[in-house]
C-alpha cells in the first residue's frame, strides 16, 4: 500500500483557478448545464456570470473560504508532490500562453524591413497588370485574375519577357543592398522572410522560372 501512496502522490495536483466564482461555477455547473440545454456552450458561462454578480457579499464568501482551502491543499500536495520526486509541469493554459507568444515572436516582422521581391520576371509582370486583370475579371472568383495572369504570361515572347526579367534582378539587386544594409542596422532581426506569401501565390501559377530571374533572386 505504501507503493499505492507513492504512485498517487506522483501525480501532480490540479491548481485550483478561477477564485470564488470558480468554485461557484464547478458548484453550479450541472444546474447551469440543464438550464442551457439546447443553448451554445458558452451560455452556461454566461448564466453563470450573472447569477454569480447577483450574490451579495455575504454569499459569495463560502466560495471564497472554499476556493482558500482548495489552494491551501494545492500547495500541500504539490509539496509533497516535489518532495516525492514529482516533476512539476506547467499548466495548460501557460504553455498555450507560450506557444502563443513564441508564434507571435516569429510572426512580428518589422514593418520598416525591406521587402523581398516575389515570384521572379512573372511576378514584376503580374504587379504592373494586376488592375487589368482585375478589371477583366470582375465578379469572378479570386483565383481568375492569377490564372489569366498565367495565360497572358505565357502568350509573352522571350524577347517581350525580357523588360520583366530586369526589373526583376534590379529588385533582387536593390533588396539584397537594401537587406545587407537592414542586417547591419538590425543585428537580431530576421527580415529574410518577408514576401513569402506573395511568393507562393506567384510560384503557384509561374510557368517554368527563368535561369536568370532565378539567379538575380538566390
């Protein structure tokens, strides 16, 4: 049996959250839910509130008492829980918190950062038409102004390409200066990113990428 207690006293506790309304509405929760039936899940929430905000002071105090010794008896138990060895793992709600913050950490891109241009030749080409296009495919879905992008593209000559083509490797040229220059000023920022999504929408409908457009982007 003494083997039974180590094995319960390994599981971490659950902190109590939510103060004397959290106890108010574990307490009531049921009652709530059958009030609710048939109703989104956030009404049982919401009923709970309210009938929580009619308490009088007096009233609310034996969730309060009740939520003091839930605490007391955590932070016994979690005691005993290190002292047994047990490895305290952090909350739910914190580490989704943490995911957040991390994944806003790498979402935040300084909106001052050179952006990279996107989508080589076509990409310039696609820039300058836009408007035409979107013009040409008013009322249609999105994706038909890409596609006849594509289309236009295509029809173009070699020759007809070209002026594209160097816009573009003058774009590369003046983002890597510029993105160099960035660096220098910004040591801990990471603006190689930018311009991503254009470029996926760009790559999606590019037919076969010119050698030197790639070159001018690499």
């Amino acid at each position: 049996s003494s083997e039974h207690c180590t094995m319960a006293a390994l599981e971490q506790p659950k902190k109590p959250t939510g103060g004397a309304y959290g106890q108010f509405l574990a307490e009531k929760r049921a009652e709530f839910t059958k009030k609710t039936a048939g109703q989104p899940i956030t009404a049982v929430a919401k009923l709970a509130s309210e009938e929580y905000k009619k308490l009088s002071e007096a009233q609310k105090k034996p969730y309060q008492a009740k939520f003091e010794a839930a605490k007391a008896k955590f932070d016994k138990d979690m005691a005993a829980f290190l002292a047994a060895g047990g490895e305290k793992k952090k909350g739910a709600a914190a580490l989704r918190a943490e995911k957040r913050k991390e994944k806003e950490g790498k979402k935040k891109k300084d909106p001052n950062a050179p952006k990279k241009p996107a989508g080589g030749a076509y990409g310039v080409f696609m820039a300058e038409k836009r408007p035409e296009f979107m013009k040409k495919c008013a009322g249609q879905p999105i994706t038909a102004v890409a596609k006849m992008g594509s289309e236009e593209w295509k029809k173009l000559s070699d020759a007809q390409k070209k002026p594209y083509e160097a816009k573009y490797a003058k774009k590369a040229e003046e983002y890597k200066k510029a993105i160099a220059e960035y660096k220098k000023n910004n040591p801990d920022d990471d603006a190689e990113e930018e311009g991503e999504e254009g470029e996926e929408e760009a790559e999606e409908e590019k037919p076969q990428p010119k050698k030197k457009a790639r070159k001018a982007g690499a």
